[in-house]
C-alpha cells in the first residue's frame, strides 16, 4: 500500500518522514526497495538529468514523462511531482488544468508547487479539484532570477515574518506538506511548530517533520561541490569513473572481452 496523506499527517511530531528525489524507473524501484516514504520528481532534473543552467527551461511534458517512470517503479512511496516554471504562475485555471493533466498522464498522488501566499488561490483551486498539494517556500529555484541567486532566505526579521505568514497561508489554502528549503533552522522550528502540515527541510536543520535530498547529491554522482546541508552517503562519481576508465583500457588492450563473456 502506498503512503497516503492522513498517514503522513499522522506522523508530524511523532515520526520523521524520509524523501529523496526520483526520475527514473530503476531509481524509483531501489528508492522504494529502502522504504523511502516519498519520490519527489523534482523540476531539479533540469539540472541533474537534463544538463540545464537552471530549472526554467523544464516542461510539464519533461515532468509527465519522468513521472510516470517513477510511480511504474514504486509500490509505497508517495510520489510527488513538480509543478513547472510558468505551469501555474499565469492563472488559477492553468494550474488546475497542469496539475490535473499530470496527476491523469502520471497516476501520482501529489503535485509540488513553490511559492507563498501569492500561489494561496491556486493552491485551493488544485486541492478542490481532488489533488494534494504539496506547497514549497524559501529558496524556490524558479524564482531564481528575481532572488539573486541560490541564497539562504529568511535571515532577517522582516523576511522571516513573510516567510512564516506564507507558510501559514499554504497551509490555510490546504496544502498538505511544505518544503523548506534553504532556511534558518530556528526559523524552520518556528514553521513546523506553527503549521498543521508536515514540514520536509532541504537546509532547513533539524526540527523540520521530515528531510529531502537530491539523490544524485547524496550519492556523490555528480561529483564537484555539493550545498552545505548536502550528507554525501556513497561516492559513485568516483566508482563509475574507475569502471569507465578500466572499461577502455580492457578494450584497448583487448582483454574485453575474453572467454568468459564470447559464446563458442
């Protein structure tokens, strides 16, 4: 059985809940295999499967395709799926319209949108038309040009006051969960404590209802230099490099394949 909202909800101050980032089929299977709670299928895969500067340039159409993936590869997770740039900035009836379409051509049970009390309306519009919400505040990527860039949000009085009337304005619209990402933890704690939702934190510290980490970070696979909030748990940028390396000096030296691997 997959997880379900009341679930979710059921654990906010009793038990953390865990989420990674999916795009793939074969991801997805072995993230559910963990028993991660949530998939997210962010609109970071413009960036970490795409090879975009930025997650602007993703499409509803990238999300539908990637999502769809993921849910075939999973049994319990909660699948969630991003909401892209400018998929419901524009109206109410565009976000319903997009949201509707990708819960349709995905079968996911969440759809994520960033923004505060701005996006409250269409928040309420998509979870009356029978669709989760999952609402998502502080560093939101899409804004990313009208932020100055990738910064830490909500680091003086004022900016943190407006951080936490969005959140309770998501909330109050009926979003089910709330990412923070990017956030001071005192903040973070402050949020949590404050709204019914649970909270997932991506560098929003300890006190949040639960954790998301791009998987591609986590594992190392990128290789370069990762976020602060980033735990790398494997480094297989580096196992997959020596693989690599040693795959070419096989076939050069043909020594790949050998007898093992020919058919007689």
């Amino acid at each position: 059985m997959r997880k379900t909202t009341l679930e979710l909800l059921s654990r906010k101050g009793v038990q953390p809940i865990s989420m990674l980032t999916a795009y793939d089929y074969p991801t997805a299977c072995i993230i559910d295999e963990a028993g991660v709670d949530m998939a997210l299928v962010g609109d970071s895969l413009g960036n970490v499967i795409l090879g975009y500067e930025n997650t602007l340039a993703v499409t509803v159409d990238d999300m539908i395709h990637h999502g769809a993936a993921v849910v075939r590869g999973t049994k319990q997770a909660m699948v969630v799926i991003d909401m892209p740039f400018m998929s419901y900035q524009a109206s109410v009836e565009d976000a319903v319209r997009n949201a509707g379409r990708i819960v349709k051509e995905t079968n996911c049970q969440a759809v994520k949108l960033e923004g505060g009390a701005e996006y409250a309306d269409r928040i309420r519009a998509i979870v009356n038309a029978g669709i989760p919400v999952v609402a998502h505040i502080g560093l939101t990527p899409q804004s990313v040009n009208t932020l100055g860039g990738y910064k830490v949000q909500g680091r003086t009085e004022e900016k943190a006051a407006k951080l936490l009337a969005d959140a309770k304005a998501v909330c109050d619209a009926g979003a089910f969960a709330l990412t923070l990402e990017c956030v001071p933890e005192p903040l973070a704690k402050q949020i949590t404590e404050q709204v019914p939702a649970i909270t997932i934190g991506i560098g929003a510290g300890r006190y949040t209802d639960g954790q998301v980490l791009v998987y591609q970070d986590m594992l190392g696979y990128t290789g370069g230099k990762t976020a602060k909030f980033v735990k790398k748990y494997a480094d297989l940028h580096a196992v997959m490099l020596e693989a690599f390396q040693q795959y070419k000096q096989d076939v050069e030296a043909r020594t790949f394949p050998d007898d093992n691997q020919v058919y007689n």
